[in-house]
C-alpha cells in the first residue's frame, strides 16, 4: 500500500519540478537586458523586476512570506 503511493506521488513531483525550473530560467532571460527588451518595452524598473521574478507566496503572504523565507 505504501509502495503505491510513492509511485503516484514521485513522477507528478518530478514533472513539476521540471516545469518550475523551465519557468524560473525562462523569467530569468527575459528580464536580462542584455538578450532581451522586454524591460524597456514594459518601462520596468529594478524594483518591478523583482516582484516579477519573486516567489508566489509573497505575491499571496506579502510581508510575512518574506520573514518566513529568511527564518
């Protein structure tokens, strides 16, 4: 019984790992303004590049996600 639910669980962690890492590199060479001019196209400045590339839970938590980040 236990076995099974190791064999449900790994492959959907393992595919969602893989799509987080493929969207973290993808945020990460667009706000690169040396390849890219999506920063100058959306008039962002470093600040709002750093909201944009955050983790979710501070766009849900605000403040608090931070502090728990850092703990």
């Amino acid at each position: 019984m236990k076995e099974q639910r190791w064999l449900r669980i790994i492959p959907v962690a393992l595919i969602m790992y893989t799509i987080s890492y493929v969207d973290r590199t993808n945020v990460a060479l667009a706000l690169d303004p040396t390849i890219s001019t999506m920063m100058k196209d959306l008039f962002m400045d470093d600040k709002m590049k750093g909201e944009a590339a955050g983790s979710p839970s501070c766009w849900c938590f605000g403040e608090s996600a931070q502090w728990v980040a850092v703990w």
